[in-house]
C-alpha cells in the first residue's frame, strides 16, 4: 500500500467487520480472538464516514490477507467510489460495492453478499498476478496468464512453447502442471459464479468434474467448497494444497 493510503488509514481508519461462511454473523475485526489467519471464503466489510480512509483499510487488509474478499459497505446518499479507485489498483478489480446495504440496523447482510456475488468473473490477467504476487515471483505472471487465457477464453498459448515446455518451467517453482493450474482458474471461475454457474455461458465445468477438481487441488469435500463465496480462498487453498506456501 501506497504511504499516501497507508497515513489516511491510520489517521481516519473506519470500522471493518468479518463476514465468514456461511455468513450469517458480522463481527467487528478488532473484537476477534485473533486474526492472524482469517478463515478462507472471509469476507472484509469496510464502512465508515469517508470512502477513501475505508478503501485505504481495505487495501491494508487484502495486503495482509490476499485471500479475503474486500468489500465496501455503503448508504444510498455516498459519493461514487470511480474516481478514488484510481487510487487504489489493488482493490479495483476485486472490490465488491454494497450499495444501500446501511440501514438502520447497521449493515445488511444479505446485500454484502449479493454484491459480493455480482462482482466480476475474476479474468486471466487478475488471477495470474494474485499468484505471481502471493508467491511473490513476478516470473510467473506472463506464463500463468497464457495459460489461463486458454483454460477461460480460449486463447491458445503462445505457439512458440509446448504444454511440456510450460510444465517444466512451472516445475521449478512446485508440483503444478500447466494442465493443473488450467483446470484451478476453471475452478475459480465456478466457484465466483455461484449458484448461477450453471447458466454462465463462461463456465465450463460439469459438477461432477468441480466435485473432482476440489478434492484434487483443494483437498476438500465439495459441500464445503460450494458453501464459500469468491475466488481468491480457491487460489489460496490451492496454493496451501500444493505446498506452494
């Protein structure tokens, strides 16, 4: 985070609550035990009086916690969040914007978690470097990103390396093929879609390979898989099974 957000934070911070699978409770992130590791599928609501010290909070937590999904919590008379998003990049393609979710009774649930659910379907690029950035090898981005160009939009990789060729290279760094970190961004992609991933035209998994992908490189049961919202906890949970981290 910028020294510019990161003195906004510590001078007019809000307030940023936890929402957790499966997401019936909001608990302030000051009052938990402890929150040296969120749980993956977390979601990280931020409110306050000013959007840009909230967004500046967001920034800080997503940083300590790239697994988390960043969401900003608003009332319906707030400024347009466009112009302060410039400001900051880590957030823009990740923010989830819950609009009108301030009510008398604080913040509405349900509306974090449809805005959260609305957000777009993680591209290539987005997911290439959250890995690159998490393993903090910046190497991997470009590879990474051809190979999730072909997994979701069908983009062969470049014509001048073999599957082989990419395998080897992604051999120096863990177990993953470049057929394994294919079939992880299509579960990405599923996963962000959400009960609607059936009927979204980008999604190309059959159940009963999402239910294989999930206990392959997320060791986990598929209920629990499809229980958790976002992408990034399945890019987090990969990365864990994979010994990656």
């Amino acid at each position: 985070m910028s020294p510019l957000l990161a003195g906004v934070a510590r001078r007019f911070g809000g307030e940023l609550s936890v929402l957790a699978p499966p997401y019936r409770t909001l608990s302030s992130l000051r009052s938990l035990p402890g929150v040296g590791d969120l749980p993956l599928g977390c979601v990280v609501v931020g409110r306050g009086d000013a959007a840009l010290p909230v967004l500046a909070d967001l920034t800080a937590a997503a940083y300590r916690w790239p697994w988390i999904i960043p969401c900003v919590a608003l009332d319906v008379e707030h400024e347009p969040l466009e112009p302060l998003l410039m400001l900051v990049t880590e957030l823009r393609d990740r923010l989830a914007v819950a609009k009108e979710a301030v009510g008398g009774r604080g913040i509405e649930l349900a509306a974090v978690v449809v805005a959260v659910r609305k957000r777009e379907s993680p591209a290539p690029r987005l997911l290439a470097e959250w890995i690159a950035k998490r393993l903090k090898r910046a190497e991997l981005g470009a590879p990474l990103c051809s190979q999730f160009r072909q997994a979701l939009e069908g983009v062969p990789a470049s014509d001048g390396c073999s599957v082989s060729t990419f395998s080897r290279f992604f051999r120096r760094y863990g177990k993953y093929t470049a057929r394994d970190w294919r079939a992880l961004a299509r579960l990405c992609v599923y996963a962000a879609a959400g009960p609607d991933c059936l009927a979204s035209a980008s999604v190309t998994l059959s159940l009963r390979t999402a239910r294989s992908y999930a206990r392959q490189y997320l060791a986990l049961p598929y209920q629990r898989f499809a229980e958790c919202l976002g992408w990034e906890w399945v890019l987090e949970a990969g990365l864990r099974s994979g010994r990656y981290l």
